[in-house]
C-alpha cells in the first residue's frame, strides 16, 4: 500500500492551475483519442458567466470579505468520547494526491502507521474530487471505501459527498466523445476531463465498484449544525427543497445515463464563489432551505480565495501558504480546498470550528 509522505516514491506533480495545457496523450489513438481535430478540440469558446467547466478563469478574490483561521494540530490519537457520537473531521479536495492524504489523516490520528482506520468512533466527511491532476486518484477511492468499511466496524464511519470531478469522470466513462450541448457549443465529457487534468492512468484503472460507488455518493448533507457540499454554488437549489429531493434527483439524473442531462449537473456543479464579497446572502440562502449554521465547501481554492497565487508565468514555484481552512462571509462559510495540485495543502480538519 502507498504509504505517507515520505514514505513512499517522490512523485512528480502534474499541472497546476497556473499551467493549463492539454495532457499529451490527448491525441493519442484509442480510447483516449479526441474525435475532433486537435485545434478543434482544444479551441476556446465564450463562455456564459459562472459557467467554469475548466481550470482557464480562477478569479482571484479580494482578501477584506475573509478570515483565515489558526489551526493547531490535533491530539493523536483521537480522542473517544464515552457515550454518544464521536469527533467530527472534514477532508478537502485530494484530486489523487494519496500520499499527501495518507500524511494528513495519520497526522490527525485517524489513521494508524499501517494506513488502517485508528479513530474509533470518529466521523470523517470527504467533501469530493477524488480523482484528476494528481497521480493516483483511483488509489485514493480504494482508499476512501476501505477506510467506509473499517470505521463503520469500529462504531464510526466514513463517507463521501459528489463533487465536479466524479461527475465529470463518469461523464468520460459513460459517453466518452459524445456530442454534448455545453451552453457555449458543442462539447464532450471526454475533452472536458482531459482539460481538467484527468489522468490515462486513472482511466486506465477505473472499475465497475468504482463507478458503481461514485454514482450513488450524495450531493450534501447536514451533519452537526454544518451544511456539507462541494461546491461554493447556490445551484443545489435547482435540484430539490430538501437535503433528501437534492440528492435523490442527482442520484436519479445520473441513473438516467442521459448525456446531456448528465453535462447540465456537471456544469452547474462547477459553478463557484458565489459566497465571496456580499455572498453571506447567499450562504444564508442554502442554510435557510437546507439548514445549518454554516456551510463547509470545498471545490475552489483557498490559495484563490485569499490572493496567494504566483503569477502566471510560472516563474514562482514556491507554491502558495495554506495554514488551515479559511472561514468567510461573515462568518458563515468553511472553505477547505487547500490547494494540492497548485503545491498548497490537502486539508484534513476537525469541526466545529472556533472562530
């Protein structure tokens, strides 16, 4: 088993969202291979506003509407309560970073040097994106679903919510070069994954259980007082009034293996910081129809969020700081993408936290 950071072969990271380009393997022959010619694949195309199916437009947001909250570490092992529910942890994007992961769950006592499930009755929350971008994103789903089975016998347990690239990746699966109506053209899940960093190998490696698993992960959930999705979007609310409609209807789109019907979720679950500058209202808005007292996020990164992000030219490689999560919006918003794949931090946090 992949082990922690440090632990096991160095790995090279894969583009970052200041380096957009095509994986090579995009013009391959096979099952990879784009349908259309190269140019026409990979040709820009004016987007509507709010529509980020691709990593091309990360606004970066001013930092006065934010807070960044000071986290210090947590004990090891976790503690157990003597009766009822146990400690409550969240876990950021991963997008196949497993080492990284692995680090960060040992590092909070969840997991024990052997990489098994060591938290007993603890709660443990993956707020989504798995896979793309980094190097082992099916790694990372083996792990998540060993770690559901062995907490669950410990009196804990472990679970997942859906984000845009589990949507995307069984997008690519299921209908590959498909003719899809994006909003803006024509489009296909397959060039959409391939621009969004996903990975030969991962495709390679993808099973039956895997798409079986991601297809029924839920949208969002209540847990504690705090609202857990993906994505920093109100366009959960366009798919039912209820915790229970959102993710029946998700669930229900995705059974429906209806191409465009599939794109429509996915584009309106890449939708993001609709919670910056005034977007407390927005905040109160889902926690009013999904209630909570706070929403937890992941899907943009913190490093965005706050302004800490080289130039674009690439020539800083010193990566962006990431200390913890970053709370905003007055207050009411948790953001936990820590930035992995752009070299910030896979965040592993317990809740609630004090602000």
């Amino acid at each position: 088993m992949t082990q922690g950071a440090g632990q096991g072969p160095e790995v090279m990271r894969t583009a970052t969202l200041r380096d957009f380009r095509v994986p090579a393997y995009v013009h391959e022959t096979g099952p990879y291979a784009q349908s259309s010619p190269p140019d026409e694949a990979t040709a820009p195309v004016a987007e509507p506003e709010g529509y980020t199916p691709t990593q091309r437009d990360l606004p970066v947001i001013n930092r006065d509407d934010t807070l960044q909250v000071a986290v210090g570490p947590a004990a090891v092992p976790v503690p157990q309560p003597t009766d009822g529910k146990g400690p409550l942890f969240v876990v950021g994007d991963v997008h196949g970073y497993l080492d990284q992961l692995m680090a960060a769950l040992q590092e909070k006592g969840l997991l024990d040097s052997a990489g098994n499930w060591s938290a007993g009755t603890a709660r443990l929350w993956f707020l989504g994106d798995f896979t793309d971008r980094g190097p082992d994103g099916i790694g990372v789903i083996d792990l998540v679903m060993r770690l559901s089975a062995e907490a669950a016998a410990a009196g804990g347990y472990c679970k997942a919510l859906m984000g845009n690239h589990e949507l995307l990746l069984l997008g690519a699966k299921r209908f590959g070069d498909t003719p899809v109506n994006s909003g803006a053209g024509t489009a296909t899940f397959q060039a959409a994954w391939l621009l969004n960093g996903g990975q030969k190998s991962d495709m390679d490696r993808l099973q039956d259980h895997h798409l079986q698993w991601m297809a029924r992960l839920d949208a969002m959930e209540q847990v504690d007082g705090h609202l857990l999705v993906h994505s920093d979007t109100t366009a959960y609310l366009d798919y039912g009034d209820s915790i229970e409609a959102v993710n029946d209807t998700v669930r229900e789109t995705l059974t429906r293996h209806d191409a465009d019907e599939c794109w429509d979720l996915f584009r309106k679950f890449t939708k993001r910081f609709a919670f910056r500058d005034d977007g407390a209202g927005a905040v109160r808005e889902l926690l009013d129809v999904y209630g909570g007292s706070r929403v937890v996020h992941g899907h943009s990164p913190i490093p965005y969020l706050l302004g800490e992000v080289g130039s674009e030219d690439g020539d800083d490689t010193s990566g962006p700081v990431v200390e913890g999560p970053h709370v905003y919006a007055d207050g009411l918003a948790i953001a936990m993408d820590g930035g992995v794949t752009m070299a910030g931090k896979l965040l592993v946090q317990q809740l609630p936290l004090a602000v």
